[in-house]
C-alpha cells in the first residue's frame, strides 16, 4: 500500500492527481485532526494506536502497512507545515517505546516488520538555502527513526512544478 500525507487544497491535489490514486490512502486534512498530546498511550495504554480517537488515531498503524509514503509540504522554516507535522507526531504508535542502537545512535525499535520508502516534496516560494539544509537533516533524521529509505527529496517553488512527477 502506498501512503500519501499531504496539506494541499483540495483543488489542488485534484490537480496533481487527476484520475485520483489507486491503492494508496490519502492523508489530508480535513479540519479535525487534533495534537498529539505526548501522552505516550500508544505505547502503552493501546500500542499501535492513538489514544485520541479523531479520523488520524490509526496513522501508525497505516504505516506499517506501507511500502511507500509520500509526504507533500509546505516548507516550513526547514520542517513540515503544521499539519503534516503533526501527521508525523501522531504517527509516533509506528515505532515502540524500547531503543536499539542503530548507526552508532539510541533509536526506538520497530514495532512492525515492514520497511518503506519516503519521497518528500516541499513546496514554497521563497525556500531559502538554510531552510533546505534543515529540511534535510530532518528527513534524515526521519529516515533513521523510522528505520525506512528515502527515495526522493524534492523542493519547488510550486505546486504546478510537481505536476506529473508525485508518483
């Protein structure tokens, strides 16, 4: 299954994505979704799953799920938009409370068998330099959290420049 977390208008992901998806679920946000209130219940009072039960509690367990996910952002001061970070917080029942050691660092193990790839796109007028160096570290940091690969990491200027190159 492939993922797609995004915090595009409607209107435009019917643009990048005319004749729909087929088999991926689509993550966008439809105005309800509420923090992550560090809590840690879906570690401990229900694994794999948020404790706040809106439209986004089960994330983590679409993640284990996927062979692929693709996030599209708005490029945030170097992160995700708010909404595709918190998206990504609520995604924390992915991994499991215990660490490993993994490249040398303490990393949370993997609760799922399942390894995927992430392609990122990052949108916005005006990404500077700085803000692209931080959105890499991020990604990199993802990557290695989530035990997955990155397969693509993209930034544009806008939307129509994705057109024909998301999937």
């Amino acid at each position: 299954m492939k993922l797609i977390i995004n915090d595009l208008r409607n209107e435009e992901f019917q643009r990048l994505f005319p004749k729909g998806v087929k088999d991926a679920k689509v993550i966008s946000n439809d105005g309800t979704i509420k923090n992550c209130i560090g809590c840690f219940g879906c570690w401990i009072k229900t694994p794999g799953a948020c404790v706040i039960r809106d439209n986004y509690g089960d994330i983590g367990k679409s993640f284990s799920k996927c062979e692929e996910i693709t996030i599209i952002s708005r490029c945030c001061y170097g992160g995700y938009s708010p909404f595709v970070k918190n998206v990504l917080d609520r995604a924390i029942s992915y991994v499991h409370p215990d660490l490993v050691m993994r490249n040398g660092e303490m990393h949370h193990k993997r609760r799922y068998d399942n390894k995927f790839i992430m392609n990122i796109w990052f949108y916005g007028e005006d990404i500077t330099e700085k803000e692209q160096e931080t959105a890499r570290k991020l990604i990199k940091g993802n990557e290695v959290n989530y035990d997955s690969q990155i397969s693509n990491v993209s930034f544009v200027r806008s939307i129509d420049e994705m057109e024909g190159k998301v999937l």
